[in-house]
C-alpha cells in the first residue's frame, strides 16, 4: 500500500488534514492511504464527493484523480487491474442500489480474482424534512430506499460498512483499505449518505497509515515443507498445478527454478503468469501428468481439476501451498489434499527449493535431469507441430483463431502487458502469445465476462510505460460495454488495444448443448438458438465512433500488418479495436 507522502506522524499519532465537512474527510482519507484514482460514475448522491474534490484541488492539497466511467462495471474492472499490477487499493464510487447492481459480473470477477477494491457507493438521504443538508429533494430518493442496499454484494465482498457518523469514518476507511489489500486480497463496500458527507466539520484525524497497513502474509510451516520436500525429492511423476501464484511476481523465479530442478512439470490453471509460457515445463492439458503423478502440488489453485474429466490416482500424495487452503468461500469445494499449508507462496517456494537441493544426490540429480531433459524433448516436438500446423493455415479464410493468435505473438512486445479474456481461444492465445515475464499476463479468473477492457484501463494506468493488449471473443467485447471502456481510455490518457476473436457467437454457450447433448436435436440440425449473432454490430466502426483506430481483419495476409498499425496507434495514445474475422462456431 502506498504511504501518504504527507510527513509522517510519530508512531501511532493520527494525521491531522485540513476538512469542512464529511465527503473532505473522506477525501483526505482516501489519499493519505494511497488512493491515487477515483473511478466514478456519478449521481444525485455523489455530488458531496466531487464538490470536495474540485474544492480541495483548489487550496492545494492532494487528492485522488476522477476517472470518468460511464458505466459502473468499467470503474470496478479498471480499479481491479490497477490492484493486478501495484496491489494498491483503488477507489469505485457508484451510485447508490442502481449502481451498485451495474458493478455486475466484474464484482464476482473481483471476488475470485482477489482484487482489492474499495467500493464507495451512496445511499438514500436519511431525512426527508429538508432540514439537514443533503437531505431527500427529488423524488427518486424515495424509489431507492431499499432496506438492505448492502445485501447485494455481501456474498462477494470481504467486508462492508456504513459510513454513518463523520467521527469514525476516517478509521472505517482505513479499515477497509486495509482488509482489501490483505491477502487473499478482495472487493470492499462502503455506503455513504449525502447528509453524512455534507456535515460540516473541523479538519480530520487520519489513522497512520503506518498502523493500517496490509497484514504479512504467512510463510509455510518449516516441518511441512521439509515433509513435502521428502515427497518431491522421490516422487516418480511430480506435478504443480497453479491458479493464481503468480499474483505475487516474486513466485516464479523460484518455481521455475524447482520446475527445472525436479523435471516437474507446471500446469497453468489460467490464471496470471505463473511460469513463462515458453518454457519446456509449462503444461496446458494437464489431464494425462495428473493420472501418472505420484506426487501433485497445488500453489493457490482454486479449482486444480475437473474430477468428470480425470482425477489423481488415490496412491497420489497431494500437497497444497495457498493463502486461504480450506477455500472458505467456497459452498462445496471437495478437493481432498493430504498436506495443506496456509502460505504465501512467493515466499514458501524459496524455502521448498532450498529444502529439495539438500536433498539433491548424485543418483537423484540423474533421475531429475532425465526427467527435465524429457520434458524439453516433449516441448520441442510440440513447438514443431505447432509451427507446421499454423504454416498451413495461411491459406485459410475465414480465419484460424491460432493463426490470429500466432501472429499477435510475432509483435506482442516482451514487456507487454497481455490482458487475456479469450474464453474457448484462451488455449492458443496462451500457446503463441510468448509471455516470459512476470507480471505481463492476467486474466479475471472469475465468471464475469467483460471485464478485460476495463481492466486494461487500469493497468495502463498502473503502468504508463508499457503496452497493454487485450484478447477477447466478441461476445466478451459487447458485454465489457466498449463504449464506455474505450471513453474511460481515453479521457485517463490510459490508452489500449482490444483484438477481438469475431466467431460470430456464444462459442462457450454452444458447447455445453453439444457436451450434454451429444446426439440432440441441436446437433443434428446444427440449431442453437440465443448463440449465434446474426446481422452483428460492426466492432470497428464502434471504436471508431469511439475515437479510436478500428479495423476489420479478414484476410490472414492481413493480420500482422494490421496489428503494427494498431500499435502505432498505442504510440500515438490512441486506443484500438482490431475486429480479427475468424471461422464461426
């Protein structure tokens, strides 16, 4: 969490800040702990919180930036992907139970994906006599007194609160800030009501951020990792299974490292970089390693498999590394681990690692090295079938999704920041897009489709420098509401390039009719209604509309010219749409 840059305090002193009423105080809050943006999408009960902003600004002090987002789901993915890349809480301000229900899908995406977010949303004006500043004065207020406005994102939110009394909102705000970056990070809610935020005030006493800062996470327990190092040490068939360890960039050094080591290979659940994607252990179908493993680790892997589609087998020593291993918000889980450790694992692997060299012997060093030297062998026949499949694709129109995806590889700069989203072509956009780097590939991880072009906002935000690409299918484009994306973009100076997968449907919603229905009707007569998209928006002349460079690809000759041309729109600080045309479902 970013420190104020305000002087600090003596140890445990509050910061006294200049505030004439509750929205300054809360304002002031915010920026002593570190909150650099405000995404708003505001309304009748968000205006105590601009006039403070404007008000403040104009005496001088610091204070949160306002990105405007015209729709909420954008405010809440931009603010998760600034979280993704710096892990400094964000704020979302929305209004009241209307905007509260326009967070959407990406609330959940907030949930599983551990996005520290601090979620500020107004609520009905208490009063309804007029004699309380910020009192009800339209009659809308009425309509949105709802009696549990928090109710709607309890179930997805770590913690949540009423900002009701100027007194303690200070300490509530730094509460939250801190129980959202704790890890497992995640989403907070806060409701503020205008007559809270209009009440006058004396300046206000900000908790040192120093006293609220996120808690250290946990390294694992030195018995169990000498244990799980014995088991890897003579483990046969060993097999890591990642969801989301890669969060913590200081995780991958040191799991390629026992990877290379062990000759372990490294399947990616799909969450963010979690081990380079060219390197000769990372493993995408999984399904056959972990019928053969004798030994699987699981590092921070929510789902680590689909037990429909292949199991470990019960002589399998499972061991698992994971800041929240009983899964506690998880209704049903029923992933049986015989070793479970709550840890960090960016710090854990280190210590596994060294704890696997003691045990390093000559005799073990050759069965490891012949292992790795294995799946080196296996990585290069690979790599050559896939250069020789999408050799032959060049001809092909309508396009291969993999010919698209080989293409963005071959300009995708190294220290680009991927933003993946590809749903049923996430497979061949992990396989070409050459992702080595920490940090340079992310994904929502939860359900809530839409959410990459916000995110992407975000993280350009996070990191000025650097290339930000988003890969997504084109119902994930009309569900991440582009057009107030690409206008978020634009208004932060937070440009993108948003290469749309345009299979002309629901490939992910056809797929389940023909899983469950095999033989059905559908099958037969190739008829799956509220799937297809027939006479489609033109997503090009939508970015466009949008002032940005839109293109419509559809010849495979095409596809890396268009992208140079797309990046130098990037350069220019223009946002991008590039409509890649592939073969419908």
């Amino acid at each position: 969490m970013a420190i104020s840059t305000r002087p600090a305090p003596a140890t445990g002193a509050p910061i006294h800040l200049p505030a004439r009423n509750g929205a300054e105080a809360v304002i002031q809050t915010l920026s002593a702990y570190g909150v650099e943006y405000l995404f708003l999408n505001p309304g009748t009960d968000t205006a105590p919180m601009q006039e403070a902003i404007v008000a403040l600004g104009h005496d001088g002090h610091k204070t949160p930036r306002i990105v405007s987002c015209l729709y909420e789901n954008v405010a809440l993915a931009a603010a998760h992907g600034y979280f993704a890349v710096t892990r400094r809480p964000q704020a979302v301000m929305v209004h009241v139970d209307a905007g509260t229900q326009n967070l959407g899908g990406n609330m959940h995406d907030a949930q599983r994906g551990q996005g520290g977010v601090i979620v500020l949303a107004g609520r009905t004006p208490y009063t309804v006599d007029g004699r309380a500043p910020g009192s009800r004065d339209r009659a809308i207020q009425w309509y949105q007194d709802q009696l549990d406005q928090p109710g709607i994102v309890r179930g997805y939110v770590k913690w949540y609160h009423e900002l009701a009394r100027t007194d303690t909102l200070s300490q509530l705000i730094a509460r939250g800030a801190q129980i959202a970056a704790s890890d497992p990070a995640g989403p907070v809610y806060m409701t503020l009501g205008r007559e809270v935020l209009m009440a006058p005030v004396d300046g206000v006493e900000v908790p040192p951020p120093s006293r609220f800062r996120p808690l250290v996470s946990p390294s694992a327990d030195p018995a169990a990792l000498e244990e799980l190092a014995d088991w890897l040490a003579d483990a046969e068939a060993p097999l890591a299974i990642c969801g989301v360890s890669g969060q913590h960039s200081a995780s991958v050094a040191p799991l390629v490292a026992l990877a290379e080591l062990l000759g372990m290979p490294v399947n990616d659940k799909s969450g963010p970089l979690n081990i380079p994607l060219t390197h000769d252990a990372w493993l995408w179908d999984h399904r056959q390693a972990l019928a053969a493993a004798d030994v699987v680790l699981l590092l921070d892997a929510d789902i680590p498999w689909i037990p429909k589609e292949g199991e470990p087998s019960v002589e399998a020593r499972i061991a698992q590394i994971d800041l929240d291993p009983n899964k506690h918000r998880y209704g049903l889980w029923g992933f049986g681990v015989d070793l479970p450790m709550q840890a960090d694992s960016s710090k854990a692997l280190p210590l596994l690692l060294e704890a696997v060299q003691r045990r390093a012997t000559p005799e073990r060093r050759a069965r490891w090295q012949a292992r790795f030297e294995s799946l080196h062998a296996d990585a290069s026949r690979r790599a050559a079938a896939t250069r020789e499949r999408v050799a032959r694709m060049g001809g092909q129109k309508p396009m291969a999704a993999e010919w698209v995806a080989a293409g963005l590889g071959e300009v995708l700069p190294p220290d680009a920041i991927l933003v993946e989203e590809a749903t049923t072509n996430q497979e061949v956009i992990r396989r070409h897009a050459r992702r080595e780097q920490p940090g340079t590939l992310f994904h929502p991880v939860g359900p809530g489709l839409g959410w990459a072009p916000g995110a992407a906002v975000g993280m350009k935000l996070a990191a000025p420098e650097r290339a930000v690409v988003v890969v997504t299918g084109d119902g994930s484009f009309v569900f991440s509401s582009p057009i107030a994306a690409l206008y978020a973009a634009q208004q932060a100076g937070a440009p993108y390039l948003h290469i749309v997968m345009n299979n002309g449907g629901y490939n992910a919603s056809k797929n389940p009719v023909l899983s469950l229905f095999p033989e059905g009707a559908s099958a037969r007569a190739d008829a799956f209604p509220g799937v297809r998209f027939e006479n489609p928006p033109d997503y090009a002349q939508i970015a466009r509309g949008c002032h940005a460079y839109g293109e419509r690809v559809e010849e495979p000759e095409d596809v890396v010219p268009a992208l140079q041309r797309a990046f130098a729109a990037l350069e220019g600080g223009q946002s991008a749409v590039l409509d890649m045309v592939i073969k419908p479902i």
